[in-house]
C-alpha cells in the first residue's frame, strides 16, 4: 500500500457525478451528505482557484431595515437533516410559465430596474442584474452585488460561486429551476467588485424590498454580510448574525456564508452546512 486512501466504488462515481456538475448543467444527489458536501466544497475551491469569486465577509456599513430575531424560533442543532425530496410542493414550471407575483406587476418592477439611474452605477455598468430562478419560489437567496460574470450576463450567481450555491441548495432539496429566486442587495455591480456604499444600498434596495413583497417566498437565506446585515437589521458579524431566525417583514430570514467566501475558505462549510438545516427546518415548519 502507497498510504493512498481506499475510496468506495459507489462513493467515487458520486464524487464524480457531482465533479461533472460542477463544470456543466446541475445534477444533484438526492442523499447527499454533510461529509460530501464538504469534500465537494474542497473540489469547487480548487478548480476555481484563479477565478475570483464576489462578495466580501466584512466591510463597509450596510443600510439595515428592521428585522429582529424571531421569538422561539429554531436554533441551529449542528445535527445533518435526513435527505428531503426535492420541492414536492412546487414543482418546476413549463417554458412560458408563471407561478408566484403578477407577470404584470412583476414585468413592470423588473423593467423599471433594467432603467435605473437612481446611482452611479448607471454609468459603469454593462448590465443590470435583477434576478435568477423562478419567481414562484419558496426561498428568495439574497447576496450583495453583481461581480463581473453576472455584470457581463445579466443573471444573478453564475459562475464558480453560482455552481456551488446550486450544489449547496441541492443539498436539502431546493433549486433555482423550480423553487428558488436568487437576487442581490445590489442590481449593479460595483467597480472592481468594491464593497457597496451606503448610498448605493439606499437607492437599490427598494427593488429588493419589492422583489420580496411581491413573491411572498418562504423564508430568505441572506448571504454574506452584507446581505446579513440589510435583512437582519443588526450590524453584528457575520459569525454572530449565524443561528438566528430573523424577520424581515414577516418573513423568516437565515443568514450564512456567501459560496464565493466557501470557496475561498472551505473550513466555513460545516457551519454553512448547518445553516443550511436550520433553514430547512424553518421552511417545514418546525
């Protein structure tokens, strides 16, 4: 023996498979576990490297907007949920489509979005970023701002770090296909991925606020400070914000790591790992 670790067959073509999605269209694992997804996370940092993800763990003030904690709500247990099936509740929509908030209602947000000047951003960037997903979601995934693949597509989390949060919702039975909207605090993207200012969060997040009013979603998973900081309404850390249920507007808000920071440092994947059960408790109602 070379030391070398022996790896199950059927553990391997797993690893694999989710390898394969990590480079291409999502495939997801209906019984993935906390040790996977870790290794996973490890797998993604590493074919990333070179590739500089978005959104920063501390930084600047952000603009915070009246939430609180809410009363008797869960509290992160540290222990993996059982693999969930994935979104019975809302299946994935057909071409054309529209489940959630009016089309017209929300069409009428959207381009009013696409047109903004209300900041400087206007003037420096290639495309408003308002969205990803289906908007008859159960989970709004809110983080900071557009980097430059998403200023250069227009959609919100492509890329490495989008890649890994599709992997990370797949993990308790989400995706953006059929029962997540991904946006950020920001539609624009900050120059050299910058952190926002303030009078940036004050003019763009009422797209956000109107996003959420509109949808009506589940729960939020905030990502990042910043995020954290707009949704929970407390200036904490992030470490300090974690294992909390929030409200923002009646609606129960987790806060987390952004995948772009997972990427960067894989030892914050346990504690994202059980963010992400807490959530999924709130989400079932527990």
């Amino acid at each position: 023996m070379t030391g070398r670790q022996r790896i199950p067959a059927g553990l391997l073509a797993r690893h694999l498979r989710q390898q394969g999605e990590l480079g291409g269209d999502p495939i997801f694992l209906s019984d993935l576990r906390a040790r996977e997804l870790m290794e996973l996370v490890e797998a993604a940092r590493i074919r990333s490297e070179g590739a500089p993800g978005h959104a920063q763990e501390s930084g600047g003030p952000a603009t915070p907007k009246g939430g609180k904690p809410l009363e008797g709500g869960p509290r992160s247990s540290g222990r993996a949920v059982t693999s969930p099936p994935v979104d019975p509740i809302r299946p994935p929509t057909a071409p054309g489509e529209f489940v959630g908030p009016s089309p017209e209602g929300y069409e009428a947000l959207r381009a009013e979005a696409l047109a903004c000047t209300r900041c400087n951003l206007a003037e420096t960037r290639t495309n408003v970023v308002f969205s990803d997903g289906t908007p008859g979601a159960r989970l709004i995934v809110v983080g900071e701002a557009p980097g430059a693949q998403e200023d250069k597509t227009g959609l919100a989390f492509v890329g490495p770090a989008g890649k890994l949060l599709d992997l990370l919702l797949g993990s308790i039975g989400l995706s953006r296909g059929s029962s997540a909207y991904i946006c950020n605090v920001l539609k624009c993207r900050p120059p050299g991925n910058r952190n926002p200012l303030p009078g940036e969060i004050e003019a763009c997040s009422p797209f956000l606020a109107r996003q959420i009013g509109l949808i009506g979603p589940e729960a939020i998973l905030a990502l990042g400070a910043f995020a954290g900081h707009y949704l929970s309404g407390r200036e904490l850390s992030l470490g300090q914000l974690r294992g909390e249920v929030y409200s923002y507007e009646g609606v129960p808000v987790v806060v987390t790591y952004h995948p772009a920071a997972l990427l960067r440092n894989p030892g914050w994947t346990r504690s994202t790992w059980e963010d992400l059960q807490l959530l999924r408790q709130v989400m079932d109602g527990a």
